[in-house]
C-alpha cells in the first residue's frame, strides 16, 4: 500500500475512533448541566445520584476523547504536511482559537467538576458542569467550521502556492457550516440520550435502583422523541444542501451512476465500480428526484458527470448512508414509542422498549460515525473539495513507518477500547447508588474495597 | 513590534508554559514506580488528578498555534519527527487513562496502569527531550520540503537532550511534591531531589559547553561583544537559582525548590531561544521564512489577546481551589 491509503486509513481510524468521545461527552455534559440544575432546584438527591453516577462514565469517556485527540491535529502535520503547508493559514488559525476557546476551559473546569464537591459551593459546581458544557460546544463550532470548510470552501485566495485568507467571516461561515454544525449537534444530544436511556432501561429490567433509573429513563427517552424527528428534518435539509455544492457526493449516497431525469431511489444494490453500475438493485422509481427537486422528473446529477476528476468509494458511501438513515427511522420509533408509553403512564412497565432501549445505547454513535464516513469518504479525491486533492496532500514520508504507527494506533485504542467497556460495565454493576462520597474515599484510600461493606 | 515576531513570542510562551505545568505531572509520573509505598502513589496521583488536564492542554496549544502561525514550519518539522511523535502520542494515552482507570481498579491490579502510568510519562518526555536535540541540530530541507529520512532525529546528542528532559521533568516532579505532599512521602521527595539537581545541572553545563563549540553562530551569538555583557548575568542567576534549590531540598523549606527549579527550567529555555534566535528551522530558515500571512497572524493573535489572559484567570482560579497539601482523604470524587 502507498503512503495515501495508508495515511488515509490512519486519520480514518483515528478519527472514527476520537469522534466516539466527543458525541458521548458533548451529549452527556449536557445532560449532568440539565441533571445538576433539577438537583439545585428542586434538592431531590435523585438527581444528585443521577449526576453523580453518569459524571463517572463522562469522565472516563473524556479522557478517552483528550488523549485520542490529540492525536489528530498532529496528524496533520507528519501525514498530510503538503496541506499543512498549503492550507495551514486557513485551518491552522481555526483549531488554535479551539483550543484557546474550548479546550482550555473544558480542561479547567472538569477538574473541578469530578474533584471539586469538597471544594467549593454546590452552585460554583453546578457552574464548572455549564463552563465544561459551553467548552464542548465552542469546540463543535470550531472544529466543524474547519471542516465545512474544507467540504465547501470559501474566502480564500492563493499566493505563491499558499492560500490565505482573503474573508474570515466566509471562511467561518461557508456554505455547508450551519448544516453540519446544527447535524452533528443534535447528532451528539440524540447520541447521549440513547446511551443514557440504554443504562437506565437495563437498570429497570434487572429491577435494580428504580428510582435514580425511572428518573433518568423518562428524561433520556422524550430526549429521543424530541430530538430524532429534528435530527431527521436537519439531516434531510443537510442532504438538500449537499446536493447543490458537492453534488458527487450525493450521487455517491445514490448510487446513480448516469445524469437523468426521474432517478430512482435505490433503497438497496451492490455497486459495481468496474461496469459503473449496480447489481441486484431494489428501487423505487423516480423518488431520489422527488426527493431531491422536489419534482417527480428534476434532473439528478450522476458520477459519469466526474469521471474526469474521480470518484468516490461509492460502495462505502452507499451503505454508510443506509446504515445511518435506517438507525435514524429506529430512533424516531423508540421516541415515537417512548413518548406514547409516557402518555399512556407506562412507561416503566415497558419491557420490550426497554429492551429495544438497550440495544439502541450504542447505536447513536455508530449512526453518527456512519453519517462522518458518508460525508468525509463522499468529499474524495479531494481534501479540500475542488481546491486540493488527497494524493497531493501528503508528507514526505515512507510507507513502513505509517504501516508501524498504524499498527501502534490498532493496537493501542483496541485494548483502549476494551478497557473503557471493561470499567463502564464495572461501573454500571456498581450502579448510581453506591456512589456516596465518604463511603468513596474510603473505598480509594484504604485498600480494603473488596471488604467495605456497600449502599450507606 | 513585528507581527511574525509577536507570533513567535506567542508560541515560545505557550511552549514555555507547557514545559513547567505538564513538566512537574509528566515529572510525578516518571517518579511514579520508584516512591515506595501504594499510599505515596495515592497521593502523588491526587495532586495533579485535578490539574493535569489543563497542563496538557498547553501541547495542543504549541501545536496549533504553530500551525497556524509556521504552517510550513509544521509541515517541516512533523514529518521529520514522525516517528517521536508518534511514540509520544501513544505514550500519552497509556498516561492520560492511567488518571480514570487507576482509580477504578481493585488495587490488586492496580500495578497494571501504575505501570502504564509510568511507562507513558516517561516515554513522552524521553521524545519530547529527543526532539528538543533534534529541533538544535536541525532538519534537512529543500525547497520549504523536509528531505531527510525517518530517522535522521536519532543521534547522541538528542539521545542526550532526551535523558536530560526526563532528569529535568523528575527534578520538577520531586519539588511539586516536596511543596505538596507531607510527611513521608515529602521526606522520600526530598531524597531523589537531591540526586536529580545535581544530574540535571551536569546536562545543563554539558549543552551549555556543547552548543557553543559545535555552532560558530551560537558562541558569537554569547561571547561577541556586546552581547557578553548583556547576557552574562544568565550563567551567575542558573548558578544562583541552584545554589537556592539545594538549600531549600535539604533543609525544611517546601516552596523554594519547586520554583527555583521552574526558575532554571525558564533560565535554561532563554538560554535556547537565545541561541537559535531568529532560526524557527535550524540550519537555514528563520521566523519571517515560515510564518502564515499577515492576515492569519493578526486573527490568532487578536484571539490570543482575548482570551489568554481568561484562560489564565480561570486557571489560577482551578489552582487555587485545590491549593494546600494534598493527603489520602482528600480530592477524591
């Protein structure tokens, strides 16, 4: 393999498993800041528990989403130094006013977040939770502002095979921009709320800590049935969007692999790169117009239109795209269902939805990878779309050095990874009422944690 | 002032910065298997579960403004440094969820991230002090485009500068923890403090006799005149500053050799920057060579301006708030 596949399958991987983090930790920051200001209101200690025991699994996923991203902005620079060099006025400037905006104030305050009970007053806490909060979210914006940019670029001109910065505020607010920032927030609460609700649900099926788990379930689920008919409406606006500035991508998403009018909707194919076409395909004719011209016979542009500059993976695209809008159509069932049981009042006896519950715990996140993968894979050739290409982005590098740094980054965030789901399930089998302080410190300090008796 | 000049100040601080408050965490980490009791490391891991976070934000910070300030700086140096990097990124998460899963083991597996804890701290600052010999001795470059190979970094004297930075990390760790730990832990503090001053003021003579001899720019830079008058307090200060430290590590003081140590480590960083001044790439290419346009220079700094000074008022604020002696019972959460 050349240096661009495998730098591409670097960043890729790094990437997809950074980005677990952040959709966990924006959600969930969100989540303990609403948790900790019922708890302030109305001085229920369910809340308290409630905060408490998801602040444990926000820390743990924090920490996975620093020390994993970090990695990323270096990346940058030893793999793809031509875009450094290249477009470093550009995206550079906007990752440093991340770190100076977000990174440094969410790394303040969750000190205080997760050691400062003891320290300072409830309502200087409850204000580190919203400081660590608005830090996860001035790094959204930043960070997607970047990479809006480099999907609808803006703003810029070019001296001496540089580009500089002709207008901050175009390059801020390119095109795609509001799009994808208003997708991936909502992506992130969607996320959150599911992996909340999962815990929560498996709590009331085991019949384990009911009210700590009643508690975080209802709010968790009407999150759900509020959240996945917005996340459906921005996502199918966001497809609009794309189609006008990168219409490859969508063709892509579509499989259509010639122009025409009254393009069906292919609901499921093999694509079949070589012959430029799609085998064993199920299709609705002429909806992908309706759907994307709102007219039965608009016209759709297909891939033969970019054979000149290339193509993406469309097999990749394709089924990443599917993958994301049928977890979509499940979420707004589990909502649907979530907020009719609510109606009904029972919402706790619900077996089978909090059944379904627990299986939807991950799948936020996967959905919201998959959509990264859509719209990341779909930009290509290009890094920067129409300005760059990938395969011109690179360092001067060989390949067995990023094959071994590759296999460093496999071998690493696998027993990473492990170790996250070895300690959540840990701490999920300890549950929400365990985690009284004195009785914690004693459980740290002294080394008899297997002796001291549980649940003061 | 110059923009560029001003941008180059602005990383050499977020640097500075970073190599004093990730110093004395990733110091407390390299130190971390030799304390001699579970109880020492309990609380070693304590005062700086807090803070370490915000210390290690100040490396993205380096990175990114660097960035966006040289982006062809960064796209130099990154490639010619692939291989450290990558060593250090993934010693970094070996050490950064060392903080969360610690805590959360039975303490019969707890030597499983006590040691990935230690092993990561001293590997990021093994790379970290092998690409400060690297970044003297220089890169290979045509055209603005690194040529060298992938192991060009690799010499004596980066294998040097990298054990120097892990003596200097350990100094500063084993003063952060005469300043906030007691009793025994503090007594066993002091113990490798002692050791560590004096190895780390040999490294400090040997770069300090090395550079000069092996770069002609460099011993004009300190020896012609006028600059010898202008510069020669450097030397007497470092002297001054490690008589100071000494005293305090031997007798009860617990403030005093912490920041006499930040205090060389400052000294020693002058010293650098005013060596390679004005090359940002050694041999050839300086600050005005490689900075972004005007344009991405102003918006950085502007932004800079803005918010350092909160980021600072807040970060003293966290510090604060965790002040005091650190013992067993406290700052758990």
């Amino acid at each position: 393999m050349d240096v661009a596949l495998l730098s591409r399958i670097q960043f890729a991987f790094t990437m997809g498993f950074h980005i677990i983090w952040p959709i966990l930790t924006i959600g969930l920051v969100t989540f303990l800041a609403i948790t900790e200001a019922c708890w302030l209101k109305t001085d229920n200690p369910v809340y308290l528990k409630l905060y408490k025991f998801f602040a444990k699994i926000f820390a743990l996923a924090f920490g996975m989403g620093v020390v994993t991203g970090i990695p990323l902005a270096y990346q940058f620079g030893t793999n793809f130094s031509e875009f450094s060099h290249q477009a470093g006025a550009i995206i550079g400037p906007l990752l440093g006013v991340e770190v100076m905006t977000a990174f440094f104030l969410e790394a303040a305050f969750i000190g205080v977040m997760l050691f400062g009970w003891n320290h300072v007053s409830p309502k200087v806490h409850f204000l580190a939770t919203v400081l660590v909060a608005v830090g996860t979210y001035n790094s959204t914006f930043w960070v997607i502002s970047a990479n809006s940019w480099m999907q609808t670029p803006q703003g810029h001109g070019f001296e001496a095979g540089r580009m500089f910065v002709e207008d901050w505020w175009q390059i801020i607010f390119n095109p795609s921009f509001p799009y994808r920032l208003s997708h991936m927030l909502v992506a992130t609460y969607l996320s959150a709320a599911l992996f909340v609700s999962g815990i929560c649900a498996y709590f009331l099926l085991k019949r384990v800590h009911i009210e700590v788990a009643k508690k975080g379930f209802k709010m968790a689920i009407l999150m759900v049935a509020i959240l996945a008919p917005i996340q459906i409406f921005i996502g199918d606006l966001h497809g609009l969007h794309t189609k006008e500035h990168q219409p490859a991508k969508v063709a892509a998403i579509e499989a259509l692999w010639e122009t025409r009018q009254g393009a069906p909707l292919v609901l499921w194919a093999i694509p079949d790169r070589e012959l430029a076409t799609n085998r064993y395909a199920i299709e609705i004719p002429k909806l992908a117009s309706l759907i994307l011209t709102h007219d039965w016979n608009g016209e759709v542009k297909g891939l033969n239109e970019f054979k000149e500059v290339g193509i993406p993976s469309v097999a990749t695209v394709f089924y990443a795209f599917r993958l994301m809008v049928g977890l979509g159509t499940l979420f707004l069932f589990v909502g649907v269902w979530g907020a009719w049981a609510t109606y009904r009042g029972n919402l706790y006896r619900s077996r089978w939805l909090q059944r379904l519950s627990i299986i939807c715990a991950p799948l936020g996140v996967v959905a919201t990878i998959s959509g990264w993968i859509v719209t990341e894979v779909g930009r290509q050739p290009w890094i920067i779309q129409g300005v760059m290409k990938t395969r011109d982005a690179l360092s001067p590098i060989i390949p067995e050095i990023v094959s071994l740094s590759l296999l460093g980054f496999v071998i690493v965030y696998t027993l990473m990874g492990f170790a996250f789901l070895y300690y959540v399930h840990h701490l999920i089998q300890k549950g929400p009422e365990t985690f009284v302080l004195e009785e914690e410190w004693l459980e740290l300090v002294t080394h008899t944690a297997h002796i001291t008796p549980k649940g003061k | 002032m110059d923009i560029v000049l001003m941008s180059a100040a602005l990383i050499g601080f977020g640097i500075l910065v970073y190599v004093l408050l990730d110093g004395f965490d990733l110091g407390v980490g390299i130190l971390f298997l030799w304390a001699p009791r579970d109880a020492d490391r309990n609380v070693m891991m304590s005062s700086i579960a807090p803070v370490w976070d915000g210390n290690a934000t100040w490396l993205i910070f380096g990175g990114g403004v660097l960035f966006a300030a040289f982006p062809t700086a960064y796209s130099i140096v990154l490639p010619a440094l692939y291989v450290p990097i990558m060593v250090m990124l993934l010693a970094l998460i070996f050490r950064g969820v060392a903080f969360e899963y610690r805590l959360k083991t039975n303490p019969t597996h707890r030597w499983v991230w006590d040691t990935a804890f230690w092993g990561g701290s001293t590997v990021v600052a093994l790379m970290q002090g092998m690409m400060l010999g690297a970044v003297i001795e220089g890169f290979r470059v045509v055209n603005n485009r690194y040529v060298g190979g992938p192991f060009d970094w690799l010499t004596s004297f980066s294998v040097t500068t990298g054990f120097a930075l892990v003596m200097g990390y350990a100094l500063l760790g084993s003063t952060w923890l005469i300043m906030k730990t007691e009793e025994a832990t503090q007594l066993w503090a002091r113990s490798v403090a002692k050791p560590l001053l004096l190895i780390v003021l040999c490294f400090i003579l040997m770069v300090s006799i090395k550079t000069p001899l092996e770069y002609p720019q460099i011993a004009q830079r300190w020896f012609s005149f006028p600059n010898i008058l202008w510069l020669s307090p450097v030397p007497g200060l470092t002297t001054g500053l490690a008589l100071k430290a000494w005293k305090g590590i031997i007798s009860k003081e617990e403030h005093s050799p912490f920041w006499c140590t930040i205090g060389l480590f400052v000294l020693s960083y002058l010293g650098l920057a005013i060596s390679l001044y004005p090359y940002l790439v050694m041999p050839h290419l300086t600050f005005w060579d490689l900075a972004a346009p005007e344009s991405s220079l102003k918006f950085v700094l502007g932004v800079s301006c803005f918010t350092l000074p909160i980021v600072f008022g807040y970060t003293i604020f966290v510090y604060r708030v965790f002040k005091g002696k650190v013992t067993e019972q406290k700052n758990f959460y």
